[in-house]
C-alpha cells in the first residue's frame, strides 16, 4: 500500500480522506492491521492501482500479473525501454484480466515512446485508454490519453495537442487533483503547444508543472521539462535563457544515461549556436547528436537532426552539402509522414536553389514545402513558409509575388489566433 501511495504521489491524508482515518492506513501500511475489502478497493481506486496490486501474495509470484507490473516499472524507472517492451511482449501471452492487460500495455506505450516508436507506442496506450474509459477508470484514461498525445506529437499529428488537452481537463476533473499526474500532462501539453509554435503559452504550461509539481522528483520527466522550455525560450529570442535550460536538460540526460533524450538536447543546443553563427560549436553538437541517434537507431525523429545539419551547412555556405542532407531529411519524411519538418527540409532547398540562381527549382522546392505545411493546417508553419518564399521573391525582385506570399503569411496566420481566442474563451 505504501508503495502505491508513493507511485500515485498521494499523502496519507489524500488517500484518507474524509471516509478512513490516517491512523488506519499508517497501521495497514506498517503491517498492524488490515483492510477491508471496502477500504482496499477505495485505496486502490484513490492510489490508481487494480486490487490485485494489494493482493500479490497468492499464487506464482513470478507470474503474477502484478508482479510483472511492478518490474515493468522497475525496469522503465532505469531506463531499460527495451527490458519493459520484451517484458510486456511475455506477459500479454499470459491470460490476465482486463485491468492488468490495460496496465501491461500502458507501460509498454511509454517505452516504445522513449524508443521513439511511436507507432506501436500510440496504438498501445489506445488499447489501454479504451478499456480504462469502459472501466469508468478517470485516472488512468487521464494517463493513456498523455500518452496517445506524445505518441502523436513524435508523429507530428496535428491532433496532439487536442489529445493533450483532453488529456489534461480528465486528470484535472478528477478529485483530488492527482499532482503528479497533472505535472507530467501539464509538460505534456506544453510540447505540444510548443509545436504549434505557441511558445508564450508553452512556457506558461511547463512553469505551472513546476508548481504544480513542486520539486520535480522523476528526474527524466524535470529533464524533458527543462528541454521543453529551452525551445520555447530560443525561439522567443531569449538564447541567454534557452541555453541555460538546454544545460540543466543535457546534463540530467547524461546523468541517467537517455541517450535518445541526450541526443535531442544536443541538437537542440547545435540548433541555438547556429542561430548565434557559432558555426565550430556548432558541428561539434550536432555531429555528436547524430552519431547518438544513429548508434540507438533512431527513425522517427532523426529527420530533425538532419535540418539542423542542413541549417549548418547553408550557414557555413557549403550549399551542396547543405542540399545532399536536407534531401536525405526528406526521404525520411516521407517514409514517417513528419510534414513539419518536410515543410522545413523543402523550404532550405528552395532557399539554395535560389542562392544558386535556380529560380524554377526554388519554386519548386518552396510549393513542396508549401503543400507540406498546408497538411498540418493554418498556423505558424505555413506562416513561416510564406514568408521565407516572399523574401526569396523580393531578392528575385518578383515584388507583386512576394507580397502575394506576404498577404497569404498574415492569413494563415489569424485563423489561428481566433481558434485560440476561442479556445481561451471556452
């Protein structure tokens, strides 16, 4: 009972409540006494664990479906990812019941996530958050949904972030508020928020998964965090800060050896000294991150590696190298349907056509990178595009396509601050 009071991070107060004295429950913990099968299903429902969690003791332990819970999540609190999927591939050839299934492939979505699998990791944690929603069990949707929305986040589906926040309004209707829980999806929605580009609102979500959270104790979940508002930082402008909260990411990453984790804070890092033309520091990062990801055998994700490459290259003036590997990002778009960095990868060929004075293959790429953000909707990555075109076409001197371009900026634009006008109001 201790442990899963701990698990749900729940003071003895919280899992009391109104209706069993703390006494009691210090005394159940402490081996005194012992619940009733009234108070035990309560204290399970409160701590979000199924009866059988309390009940290990009959049987096989090593079969037991809460003995294999219980190192699943030994072994994804190290870190093995690969141990919990290989653990969760054997368990579910076992006939457990419905809540322990769920369970089993819950954990499993988070591994294959932090593997950036997040194909089988999204199909996973829907399996799960069916059968929880059936179950009328609100905690545990609350925590598939996070999942489903990074699963959908790492696959750059526009639904991510309304997943997110689902995710967030359940955790949040349930009482009490379950703090640890609300943290995690408050950091979850800030990711979210901060691919929709929407970096004051990141912020503001990951700075109140601070507070909610208060001392961060999960050092992976406050790494993830820290990498989140490094992002969100740089690209407000505010490098001094994106760069101090992209150290204390690296250096918690490197602590518990997240190499996946560790690579993208590289890249990250790589990214902003890009930005400052810091070109020499610059490689160093970004090289290292890529020889990471390759080493993990990193594909969902490894294309952004390469458009900060990319970004490298065109700044260091290499224009062919810079074009060989925005090429080699596209390839992998295509292959993971990652049209937010399709749209990126597009608008850097477009941009070395245009230095190299190509100006049919810059429109070309430039309506390959259009059609790659219009699939994500209105928003600040079509914005963005337009706007790399329009300055490309005013150094062309084609001025009545540029503002054309510049016209379709500002309309892409607004239709997003009037859903988030909405969205604040509802």
């Amino acid at each position: 009972m201790k442990q899963a009071r701990a698990l749900a991070g729940l003071s003895l107060g919280q899992v009391a409540r109104e209706d069993i004295s703390r006494t009691a429950i210090y005394f159940v913990e402490t081996g005194k006494a012992k619940p009733s099968r009234e108070t035990l299903e309560l204290i399970a429902q409160r701590t979000g664990q199924p009866l059988d969690f309390f009940l290990a003791g009959a049987g096989d332990l090593d079969q037991h479906p809460v003995a294999r819970i219980a190192e699943m999540e030994r072994l994804l609190v190290t870190g093995d990812n690969a141990g919990v999927v290989e653990a969760a591939e054997a368990a579910l050839t076992q006939k457990y019941g419905g809540e322990s299934e769920a369970r089993i492939k819950l954990l499993a979505s988070m591994a294959h996530l932090r593997l950036a699998q997040p194909v089988l990791g999204r199909r996973l944690a829907v399996a799960a958050r069916t059968y929880f929603e059936q179950a009328s069990d609100m905690r545990m949707t609350a925590e598939a949904l996070g999942n489903e929305a990074q699963a959908a986040g790492l696959m750059q589906d526009p639904a991510a972030l309304q997943i997110a926040e689902g995710a967030l309004a359940t955790c949040r209707a349930l009482r009490p508020v379950p703090q640890v829980l609300e943290a995690r999806l408050l950091r979850v929605l800030g990711h979210m928020l901060l691919a929709a580009q929407r970096w004051t609102e990141a912020i503001e979500c990951y700075e109140e998964a601070v507070a909610v959270g208060d001392v961060v104790q999960d050092l992976h979940q406050l790494s993830l965090l820290y990498s989140g508002m490094s992002l969100a930082h740089q690209e407000m402008g505010q490098i001094n800060e994106a760069t101090r909260y992209a150290q204390k990411a690296l250096t918690i990453h490197e602590t518990l050896r997240d190499r996946l984790s560790q690579a993208r804070s590289l890249n990250n890092l790589g990214w902003m000294l890009v930005k400052l033309g810091e070109h020499t520091s610059a490689r160093t990062h970004i090289e290292r991150a890529i020889r990471i990801a390759e080493e993990q055998r990193l594909e969902t994700g490894m294309s952004e590696f390469l458009v900060t490459l990319a970004q490298l290259e065109l700044g260091e003036g290499d224009l062919d190298r810079a074009a060989e590997v925005a090429r080699q990002a596209i390839e992998l778009t295509v292959r993971h349907g990652e049209m937010a960095t399709a749209a990126e990868a597009h608008a850097i060929l477009g941009r070395i056509a245009a230095r190299n004075g190509s100006d049919a293959d810059a429109d070309e790429a430039f309506a390959a990178a259009l059609a790659a953000a219009k699939t994500l909707g209105s928003g600040a990555r079509l914005t963005q595009v337009h706007e790399a075109y329009a300055e490309v076409l005013e150094a062309r001197g084609d001025l009545v396509a540029a503002n054309r371009h510049l016209r379709h900026a500002i309309a892409s634009h607004r239709p997003a601050a009037l859903l988030e006008s909405r969205s604040a109001i509802a």
